[in-house]
C-alpha cells in the first residue's frame, strides 16, 4: 500500500505506533490519515477519539479525514468508527482500486469542507459591507436632509443673518456628505469584486435604496 500511494504521488509520513503517530499528528496535521486498527501499542480507535473529543483546538475543516484499515469485519467495529469521525472503514486485504477511490473521495471531502468555509467567510463579509453601505447611506441622508432645509429656508427669504448661518451648515454638511462619499469610494476599490456568490460584495444600489427609503422617512 506504501508503495501504491508513493507511486501515485502522495506525500507520506509513516508511523509504526500510536505514540509516534502522535507526535507526528502534532508537528503538522497531514490532509488524510490511514489508521490501522491494530497498532504495536494500542488501538487506532485511541488516535479517532483524539480528534472526536469537542475541546480540540483544530477547526471541523482543518482535522484531517481520517480512514480507518483492519481485518476485523465485525460491523462493530465499523460503527465505532463512523461514531468517532472515521471518513471511511476499509477491511483487510484491502482492494488496491477501491483504496485509490477511497483516498481521492477524502481529498475531495477536505476540499469541499474548506470551500464551505470560505463561502461562510465571504458570505459574512459581504453582509458586513451592506451593513457599512446601509449605515453610510443613512449618515448621508442626514446630511442631505439638512442640506435641503437649508436651502429651503433660504428660498423663503429669511434674514440675512440666519442666511448666513444656513449657508454654513450647508456646507458642512456637504463636507461630511464628500467624505463619506469619498469613504465608500475606497471601500468599492477594494472589496467589489465578483464572489462565489456572483454579486458585488459591496452593493450601491441596493445601499441607494436604502437612503431612498431613509429619504422618504425624513
């Protein structure tokens, strides 16, 4: 089997008992585990109960997916192992294609977990960029709510004084409305892209609906 899977290109890390395989599993956690069942110092189910136990510092997509080999074809011994994590449970003498098939549909299955996790992590950042999109929305319509009131006053021929003063609080609410403009600008330059998801991570138009919205409510 070693040599089957040195031939296909594998990189291999051997251990010959449960304490070397722990310090191997320690120093650097491989992408798939073969687990014999009967090791020289112990059980392989010792080395599956390891990596079950909830308080495992590894994240679920960073364990490796562990296939558990043996001669024992009690269906015992194969339940006890899907029930500690095992990926798969292979009896000896093992059939050298269906090892093959086994190995590749473990790789697949880590890939698949770390694809889900970064959706998750795509999908989280992308609220949290509408979330900033829908708050700069707000922050502008105030600005341009007092912008408005403003000018209002103005058409309405007020005194000259309060002219005066309306004028600057327009134009300090048009400064703040410029930078957040300018704030979204760059936040645009950055993370809109297309994602897994097919959309802009950062939506404007849908942050312009908002504002519309917050407009109307004004």
């Amino acid at each position: 089997m070693v040599a089957m899977l040195k031939l296909d290109g594998y990189p291999l890390r051997l251990a010959r008992s449960i304490a070397e395989a722990r310090t191997q599993l320690a120093d650097k956690a491989p992408t798939v585990v073969l687990i014999d069942l009967g090791l020289p110092d112990g059980s392989g189910f010792e080395l599956l109960t390891d990596y079950s136990e909830t308080d495992t510092a590894l994240k679920e997509e960073d364990r490796p997916v562990m296939i558990v080999t043996t001669g024992d074809v009690s269906l015992e011994g194969a339940v006890q192992a899907l029930r500690l994590g095992a990926f798969d449970y292979l009896t000896k003498p093992i059939n050298i294609d269906l090892m093959r098939i086994t190995i590749r549909r473990a790789f697949e299955y880590q890939q698949l977990r770390r694809a889900a996790r970064e959706g998750a992590l795509l999908a989280a950042h992308k609220e949290a960029m509408r979330a900033t999109a829908r708050a700069a929305a707000h922050h502008l319509s105030q600005h341009l709510t007092v912008i408005m009131g403003e000018a209002q006053l103005i058409l309405e021929d007020q005194p000259e004084e309060p002219i005066k003063d309306g004028l600057s609080r327009i134009v300090r609410s048009a400064e703040h409305a410029a930078h957040i403009l300018a704030d979204l600008r760059r936040a645009r330059h950055f993370v809109t892209k297309e994602s897994l998801i097919a959309e802009p991570m950062l939506d404007l138009d849908a942050a312009q609906g908002d504002h519309d919205d917050i407009a109307q409510q004004s």
